[in-house]
C-alpha cells in the first residue's frame, strides 16, 4: 500500500474519531431530549461515514475494486438516521409538548402530531 493511500486512510480514521466522540460526548453531557437527539443523529453519522470511507480506500488499495458493501452501508445510515430522529422528535412533542405550547403554523393544518385521524368508519 503506497504513503497516499495509508495517509488518506490515517486522515478519515481520525476525523471520524473525532465525531464519534463529539458525538458521544454530547449524548451524555446535553440535558434534553431534543438536545441530545442531535448529537448522535450528526456527528456520530459523520463518525460511521468516516470509518467506511476509510474501509472504501483500503479495500481500494488493496485489491482495485471499489466495496458495494461499504456503499451500501453509507446509503443505508444516511437513510435511516433523520427518519429515526424525525420519529424521536415527534415521540417527544407528542408526549411532552401541548398544543398551545407550540408556535402557531401558517397553514390550515396545524401541528400534524395533534391533528384527529379521519373518521374511517373502522373502530380501533
């Protein structure tokens, strides 16, 4: 493996340290759900993105093909991570926040998480 590719290697495995512990740090230290939401929802994505970006030259270097395997893991995290911190967040609103709580939205609709299901004729 040339010095190129070990240094670019080096590089992602620190910067993804960083983040990761960043983000743990903040998982621990921040007060609020919401708060501590964020922390693992960025930073700790950007962590895991670096150790495979760092797997992605290595296996590059090593063999000249480039891993699905990595490529997939990244789109699948990028993917999944804010769905989970959207399901989180609403979690939270619903449970701890009231409606007159809330700023008043522009729309007719109003704050979705408050709004009454549509009458299906179907008991639940």
């Amino acid at each position: 493996m040339n010095f190129v590719a070990e240094l670019l290697i080096s590089i992602a495995l620190v910067i993804s340290g960083i983040f990761g512990f960043v983000g743990s740090y903040g998982l621990v230290k921040l007060k609020d759900t919401l708060q501590r939401l964020h922390a693992p929802t960025k930073a700790t994505t950007l962590g895991v993105g670096g150790v495979l970006i760092a797997s992605m030259i290595f296996f590059y270097s090593e063999t000249g093909h480039i891993s699905v395997h990595e490529l997939l893991i990244t789109l699948f995290l990028f993917l999944t991570a804010p769905i989970t911190a959207n399901f989180i967040a609403s979690a939270y609103l619903a449970r701890n926040l009231r409606e007159d709580d809330l700023p008043k939205t522009p729309g007719d609709y109003g704050w979705s998480i408050y709004d009454d299901p549509p009458e299906t004729g179907v008991d639940r």
